[in-house]
C-alpha cells in the first residue's frame, strides 16, 4: 500500500489501463473484421503453421482433385472409344462368320470386303482420336503425331507413335496411368497355330482387318482370319477393362481426397476461424471495462482539495 | 523583549513566504518530467541566553531545500527504463515482419502452391503452349512474392539503420548534456550551499534516464558527486565534465552491418564496441537485427536459391518441345561476399559457391585468415571451425565450398551466402517466348511426355530439399519463429511495462507532486504567515499601549 500518490502518477496510470483498453478492442474489432482469430503468426504460432500446413494440404488436394479428373476425362474417354471400335470389330466378325459360314460367291465376298473396308475406315479414324486438348489418344509420347498411318484401300496401317505411358498425380506419392499407347491396345500377337502368321508375329487389328478384307475380295476365305479378329476383340476387351479398373481407381481416390478434405478444412475452421459468440462477449466485456476506466477517471479528475480553498 | 517577538515573527514571515514559493515551486512543476518535490526544512534559529532562566527562542530559518529523492529508486528506474526501451524497439520491428510474413496475399506459400499447380497443369497437358505460358507467369508471380517479401525486410533494414543512427546521435546528446551538467551542479554547489541546485540535478537524473531509455548504463558518482556514466560493460561514456562521442559506421566490411565506435575524448582512433552496446533501444536494434532481421532475411534468400537450383536441375534433365535439354527457369543468385577495408592490397576477391543447397543453414559467416589457419565463425550461431595450416585454402562448410585462393595472414571477409538470393531471383524465361523451352519430357523429342513435369511436381512435398523438409516446411518454420519471437517479446514487453510503472508508480510516491498535499501546506504556510503577521501587529499594538502610557 502506497503511502503517497502523485497527481501526475494517478493521471498516467489511469491513461494507461485506457490505452491498454483500447489497444484489446483493437485486436477484438479487427478479428471480427477479418473473421479469423489467427490475424499474426504471434496470436499463436502452433496455430498459425498448422494452418499454413493444412492450408498447403488442401492446395494440393483441389490440385489431386483436378488432376483426378482431368484423368477421368483421358480414360473415360479411351474407354468410349475402345467401346466403339469393339462394336466395329464385332461387326466385322460378324461380317467374316457370314463369309465363311454361307454358300457364297466371289461378288458376295468381295462386296462384304467392301463392307469390311468401310468398317477399317471408321477403325482407323477411331484410332487416331484426339482429346479435348488436341493430343492423340493412342500415340503414346508422341501425342501430336498422328499415330495411325495407312487407309482402308491400302492396308499398310502403320504406327507412328511410340510406347510411352503417362502419369498423373492423384494423390501422395500416387501415380496413375492415364493413357496407353496404341502399340499396347491394338497390337495382336498371332498364335503359334496359325499357319499363315511369322512365328509370334505380332500385328495391329487394322492390318488383321485389312488382311480379311484382302482374302475375301480374292475369294480365299481363311478361318484363321476370323481367329484374328476374334482375338483382337479380346485385345480390345482387356484394354478396356484396364481402363475401366482405372476409372474405379479415381472414384476410389476422389470419395478418398473428399473425407480428407472436409476433415482438413473442419480442423482449419477451428484452427483458424473466430468464435463470433465468443469474440462479441468478448468486445461486451472490454468496452464494459473501458468505459469503467473513463468513468473513473472522470470522477477522479474532478477530486481537487483546491476546489475548496 | 518586544523587539525580540518583533524579530521572531518576521523570521517566521520569512521562512513561511519561503515554504509557500517552494510549495508553489511544486505546484507549477506538477507535470514537469523527472522533477522531484521539494519541501523547506525548517530549523529553529540559534536561541539568545538570558542569564540563569535559559535561553529564549529566537524564531525559525529555511535550513535547506530538500529535494525528496531516492538513490536506490532512481536506479531501479534507469535498468527498468533500459529493459523496457530495449524490449519496445525490438517489439516494434519484430511486429512488422510478424504483420507480413503469414499474410497469403503476400508471402511465399500461396504463390509457391499456384506454381506447383501450374506444374501439375502441365502433367496432364504437357505440350500445350498456353499451359506452358501458365506454367511461367505463376512462376513470376512467386518470383515477384520473393522479391516483394525480400524488399520489404530491407525497408526494415533501413529503418532499424536509421533508427540506430538517430539512437547515437540522441546518445551523443545526451552524453555531452550530461557532461555539461555535471559541471553546472559543480558550479552551483560551489557558489550556493552544499547541496547544490535541485532542479539541476533533476536535470541530469532525467537526462541520465533518457540516456537508459537509449542503452544500458551504470552510474557512479564520484566524491564530487559528478555523475560517471558507463555502459553496461565498463565503456566510460562520461566522465565529469567530459564526454565520448559514439559513431555509427560500416567502415570495416563496406555495405556490411553498421557497428557502434567509441571515440574517447581528444582521441583520434576509435574503437569498436558493437558487442559490448546491451539494453535500451541501440541493444534493441542490434537484438532485432542479429536475432530476427538476419535469420529471416537469410532463410526467405535460402529456401529461394535452394528452390531455384533443384527445379533449374531437373528441368535441365529434361527435354523441351524441341527436343533440347530444357533451359533453367530461375538465375540462381550469387552469395554475397564482403573483404574487410583493412586487407593487404594484393588480396584477389575470393570464391564462395554454393555446393550443397540442402546443407545451408541460413547463417553468415566470418573468416579470418591467421598464420595458423582459416578460422571461420558462423555469426548466427557463434559456432567457430578452424581449417588447417596457412595453407589451407580451399575447404567446405554447410553446403558452401570456399576458395581462399591469394589471401594473406590478417585478411577478413564477411560472407552471406543467402542474403541477396530472394531479391536477386529472376525469372530467366520469357513468359510468351519461353514456353517452349520448358523440360517437361523425361526424352529427348517426344512432345506428350510428362514424366519430368510429374518429377518436377514431386519436387513440392520432397522432404529433403532443405534442412527443414521441403521449401514450404522451411518457410513454415520461419512464419513459426517469427510468431514465437513475437509472441514472447509482446507478453515480455507488455511485463516489462508493467513493470516500470510500477516502479514509476514507486518513484512518484517519493519525488511527484500530489497536488491536494499541495493544496493542505498552502493551508498550513497561509495560515502560519498569517499568524505570524498577527504577532507583529500584536507587539504594535503592545508598543503603542506602552508608547501611550508613558505620553
């Protein structure tokens, strides 16, 4: 218990506790401005780096995010294609079961070879599709080159791609396969059995096609050509599955980076946003405590021995 | 006998005007800084023998003016006010980085999460121009938020300098006041009574409180009761009626740290005491920049050459749309390297690369070349690893090879290997025309080939990067030193204040002036003026009964 108190002393002491009054209304005011309670890394430093770590985290899931369905878009694609050109090629078996099977003449070979040509057509311009962002679907690396050289009136289908894959990030250390090179999907290796294939020879569809079309316009059905195509239904078949398991991987993954991302973004709410209840009772309290400080002051001030003398 | 009350009560007259121009000397200093109250001590006059009844008083004398002052307060003040002024420079400066460093518009995090973005963009579009062009222009955002981070700690920079040099100046004022005080309470002592001027001396105690606010001193008063002012470690920065002058330069390592010198009066040479300078505001700024200013500057500069390194690497492992090795990204700025104004003048400039960017460590370094090896000191850490003979030339420390190649015994250098690294970082890429050149395949000539970009995105979450973990773990660690620093400098400076008002509360209840005690002695003086003055015109009134009586 002090003794003696100077006036100066009182005064000073009275205006601190309001500065730091107002300086705690400050703070209060701009975090309900700002609408977060972590305003400076100082507020609370653990705070603050786990927020900037969750922050970075869920970055880079919207980036998994994108890049998930940027993918899905690649395979989904691939998959609609294989789609397609496996409903050709089963008309061209089709096509090849009536060539062989019926009491046929030469005219009615070479006009179902015409046929089948056509079907190569469409084949071959399936093969060569482009993606949204105007690569080649099947060219493997080599995504500005057209990857299948060659027409329904030649044969000759040759490609010009080469056998690369590409990756994608779709999560931690989670690298997809979104594309697959033509070599891989429309390349068939002749069995050992057949008498006219180079041993273990392999040979893509469009040319197995051709080579059909070729043997029924020269009237020389050949069994093993339906064997081909039969197999090349196959090729097709896998690689569609493939690529479909894939689509399942990114489903998988997405319903995966969503739970993470609401956990993250739930933990960064309460690491970093204000409690507005709480911030408001807050404010109550201190403006409450300020205005008490004033009063005080005011009623102290006006306390003067020389108002009597 | 009635001249003796005659001559009693004008004493009284006297000695009451007296105590009421002291109580009003009081009054008119009621906001007067570092004044002390003064009160009139009253003393009984020499009494007059009268024979075998005793003696008969003789009134009352001002014996002294007496300043209420307490030695030991004073001093306690002086180390609080040093304490406290240390503490609030350094809050002020650490705050301002704390203000900016988190801040997403403007650090580095946001910007290096939209350029690892803008890799994976490229991942899933690898020869698309226009995602390529992307790819640069988030690139020169980043570069931009190094720059602007590394721009705005060196305003700091300048300011902490500017503030330094106005402390020196101020504590140079201060000094020579004080000396020039010292001389004037001689003075007054010596032509009034022994105590000498009290408001002199209340001078000098707020000047010598000034001067703590500036830096830490010790006092001790001579037998003369000059004032000898010393800083915290011994240097005399007055003594009696002379002061040394401080000076503020970077003379030794030219663009390198300002250090504090000491002149000593009539003294030519100056000497360094940079190390020695503690507390108040000046220790305050040497704290801020040692502790704060330097580490972070360092570290933004490191996680920036560091980042530019590894991608320019990788992308030059690498082939562009071309079919070439793609180009580097980023210029990996230089270290810094600054030879002392006092080496021989055939010493050649010496070689400091950066060997290892995952081993640096954010730390400058001094070297100093003795007859019996290089002696390197890291600054941050005080840490000091010595190499060889005089022939040791060439040797490597935390990631950065050193070429000593052509030096002499007594050369120094002062070395930041990351100083200038965020400021100096460009984006060596044109954003339209460069797009091309970005290695994003992993072999030579195929177009759609990813696998670099995809390396190159890794290089994001890659935990070996730096010392710290990958490049943001490294500037989290920084945004979390900075919140500590602050953190516990607000709750110190905020206990520091509180502090010294209680022990300014302490000092007023001794030296300030309550104005109602003021207000009770003008009561009393008046009334025992007036008392006082009744007597005498009691001993009239007594002289002319008898004056009557005798007519």
């Amino acid at each position: 218990m002090r003794i003696r108190i100077s006036t100066l002393g009182m005064a000073n002491q009275t205006i601190n506790s309001m500065l730091n009054q107002h300086s705690q209304i400050a703070n209060t005011q701009e975090q309900l401005a700002l609408g977060v309670k972590l305003v400076r890394p100082s507020d609370s430093p653990p705070a603050a780096v786990r927020a900037l770590i969750l922050d970075e985290s869920l970055k880079q899931k919207e980036q998994y995010q994108a890049n998930i369905d940027m993918a899905r878009g690649r395979l989904a694609q691939e998959e609609t294609v294989l789609d397609s050109i496996g409903d050709v090629l089963l008309r061209v078996h089709d096509l090849g079961v009536q060539s062989l099977n019926a009491p046929l003449g030469a005219s009615d070979r070479d006009a179902i070879a015409g046929e089948m040509r056509h079907l190569l057509g469409e084949i071959g311009n399936l093969a060569n599709t482009t993606t949204a962002t105007g690569e080649y679907l099947f060219a493997g690396l080599q995504s500005k080159t057209k990857p299948y050289s060659g027409d329904p009136t030649n044969g000759a289908y040759t490609y010009n791609g080469d056998s690369g894959r590409r990756h994608t990030a779709i999560g931690s250390g989670y690298n997809l396969n979104d594309n697959d090179p033509g070599d891989a999907v429309f390349t068939v290796v002749a069995p050992a059995t057949d008498p006219n294939a180079a041993p273990a020879a392999a040979e893509n569809i469009m040319n197995l096609v051709f080579q059909f079309a070729e043997h029924l316009s020269a009237d020389q059905p050949d069994t093993y050509d339906l064997a081909r195509i039969q197999q090349s239904l196959e090729a097709i078949s896998t690689a569609r599955s493939s690529a479909g398991a894939r689509l399942a991987a990114l489903d998988q993954q997405e319903t995966l980076t969503a739970k993470l991302t609401t956990d993250e973004k739930s933990l960064l709410s309460q690491t970093r946003d204000l409690d507005y209840t709480e911030a408001i009772s807050r404010l109550n309290q201190e403006t409450t405590a300020l205005q008490a400080a004033q009063q005080a002051y005011s009623k102290v001030q006006k306390l003067s021995l020389f108002n009597y003398l | 006998m009635s001249v003796g009350a005659l001559d009693t009560a004008v004493s009284g007259l006297l000695a009451f005007q007296q105590s009421l121009a002291t109580t009003s000397h009081n009054i008119s200093n009621v906001n007067t800084e570092g004044y002390s109250r003064q009160r009139a001590e009253l003393v009984t006059r020499p009494a007059i023998s009268i024979g075998a009844a005793g003696y008969l008083g003789n009134g009352v004398r001002v014996a002294l003016i007496e300043r209420t002052f307490d030695d030991f307060l004073t001093a306690q003040l002086n180390a609080s006010t040093a304490a406290a002024g240390q503490l609030k420079a350094y809050n002020e400066l650490i705050s301002e980085i704390d203000n900016f460093i988190a801040d997403p518009d403007a650090s580095v995090p946001n910007a290096m999460q939209n350029f690892f973005g803008s890799i994976h963009d490229l991942v899933n579009d690898p020869s698309s121009i226009t995602v390529r062009q992307a790819l640069l222009s988030s690139a020169r955002t980043l570069v931009g938020r190094f720059t602007t981070i590394s721009t705005q700690l060196d305003e700091i920079r300048d300011k902490t300098n500017r503030a330094m040099t106005d402390s020196v100046a101020l504590i140079n004022a201060l000094t020579a006041n004080l000396a020039e005080l010292n001389q004037r309470v001689l003075d007054s002592r010596q032509t009034g009574s022994g105590t000498g001027s009290n408001d002199l001396q209340d001078q000098r105690d707020l000047a010598l409180s000034k001067l703590a606010e500036q830096v830490d001193v010790q006092l001790i008063v001579d037998n003369l009761g000059n004032y000898n002012v010393l800083t915290s470690t011994g240097q005399a920065l007055v003594m009696a009626s002379v002061s040394n002058e401080l000076g503020l330069t970077a003379a030794r390592f030219p663009g390198g740290p300002l250090e504090v010198m000491l002149t000593p009066f009539g003294s030519k040479a100056s000497i360094n005491i940079s190390n020695q300078v503690a507390g108040g505001a000046l220790g305050g700024y040497r704290q801020f920049i040692d502790e704060v200013l330097n580490p972070v500057q360092n570290d933004v500069g490191r996680i920036a050459v560091a980042f530019a390194h590894q991608i320019n690497q990788q992308l030059q492992t690498g082939f562009d749309l071309n079919g070439n090795p793609g180009a580097a990204m980023f210029s990996e700025p230089p270290t810094t390297v600054i030879a002392s104004a006092n080496n021989a003048a055939t010493t050649p400039p010496i070689g400091v690369t950066i060997g290892n960017h995952a081993a640096l460590t954010g730390s400058d370094y001094q070297i100093n070349v003795t007859a019996t090896g290089t002696v390197v000191m890291n600054l941050r850490t005080q840490q000091v690893s010595q190499f060889g003979g005089a022939a040791s030339v060439q040797f490597s420390l935390d990631g950065l090879d050193f070429d000593l190649t052509g030096t002499s015994v007594g050369d120094s250098f002062l070395i930041q290997p990351t100083r200038s690294a965020a400021s100096g970082l460009t984006l060596e890429l044109d954003v339209i025309n460069g797009a091309a050149q970005i290695g994003a395949a992993a072999s030579a000539g195929a177009v759609g080939d990813n696998a670099n970009a995809l390396l190159l995105a890794g290089l994001q979450t890659l935990k070996t990067s730096l010392k710290q973990g990958s490049y943001e773990d490294a500037y989290n660690e920084v945004v979390g030193r900075v919140g500590v620093l602050t953190q516990s400098s607000n709750t110190d400076s905020k206990a520091q204040r509180k502090l010294l008002e209680v022990v300014k509360a302490q000092r007023d209840a001794v030296s300030g002036v309550n104005l109602d005690e003021e207000a009770a002695n003008l009561i009393t003086f008046q009334q025992a003026y007036q008392a006082s003055a009744q007597v005498i015109s009691i001993v009239r009134t007594t002289f002319d009964a008898l004056i009557a009586a005798v007519k």
